[in-house]
C-alpha cells in the first residue's frame, strides 16, 4: 500500500486493508477535498504515499488565511519555508518601503517536482508542529530568484 520506508508499517488509519476479496481501487485510499475551489492533485487519489497532515489524504481541516508567497528553502522534512513580499508605507517620507516575512508551511508528498522559486497557495489550519501553521493547497511554477522582490 505505501511506501515503506519507517519502521512501522504505513497505512491510512480510515482504510481496512484485511477485507475478504480485496480492495477495489475507489476504496483502496482515503482522500477529500478541503473545499474553497482546490483541486485534489491526482497524486493525492492514486499515489501510496501516507501523510496524516496533508489536507489531501489526512485529517487536516484548512480554516482562516489564504495566502501566496514564493518557496525559498526545502531543507526540511515534508516542510517548505515560504517568502512573503509585501509593501510598507512611510509616512514621514511619502514613500513605500520593501518588507518580507518568512513561513513554515507543510508541504504533502502529493506535489512532486517542486524548486526553491515556484509559488505555493497555502491555506490556514490548525498547529501541526512549533512552527509550522498553514498547509501547501497549489504549487505553480515560478522563475523567480531567491531573494527576488515580487509583489502579489
């Protein structure tokens, strides 16, 4: 069923895997929609990864905040850090300067092929770890550097 590269044997704790006559291929994986328009990747319906904190395939609700930013480190396990851009404004100067915040954000197995540059949709939930408060909903391709400025 999963890859099974963990001491314990991977599974999805909503599927029964023992049933007489086999699993069909609809019952065989967990998977729902978190709503607000995002599609399910089709990873995330067919693939045999097992993350209990993807709002794909887990028991993660996504509530609140929507916000976008660009990945700039995937150094982490299942975890991306997200820039944020963002416009502050001067009074004294009449002007605007360039500000940025950085966030954890988790990352589900279910997008393959994701670099440091692409632009990640992310959505509130609840706590999954110290850091880490929003989930990854949709990745699109970016060409931005690094440390580029890019406002949304």
């Amino acid at each position: 069923m999963a890859d099974q590269n963990e001491r314990a044997f991977q599974k999805q704790p909503t599927i029964f895997l023992n049933k007489k006559g086999g699993l069909k291929p609809a019952e065989s994986r967990f998977h729902c929609n978190p709503g607000l328009g995002f599609k399910i990747p089709a990873e995330a319906k067919t693939g045999n990864y097992v993350d209990k904190k993807c709002p794909f395939s887990g028991k993660v609700s996504i509530r609140g905040r929507i916000l976008t930013g660009t990945i700039i480190k995937m150094k982490m396990n299942r975890t991306v850090v997200l820039r944020r851009d963002y416009l502050h404004y001067v009074k004294k100067y009449n002007r605007f300067e360039k500000r940025h915040k950085n966030i954890s954000v988790h990352m589900s197995p279910c997008f393959r092929d994701v670099n440091v540059g692409d632009v990640a949709t992310v959505g509130e939930c609840r706590p999954l770890s110290k850091t880490v408060k929003f989930n990854t909903l949709k990745v699109t391709k970016g060409k931005a550097s690094k440390k580029s400025f890019t406002k949304f």
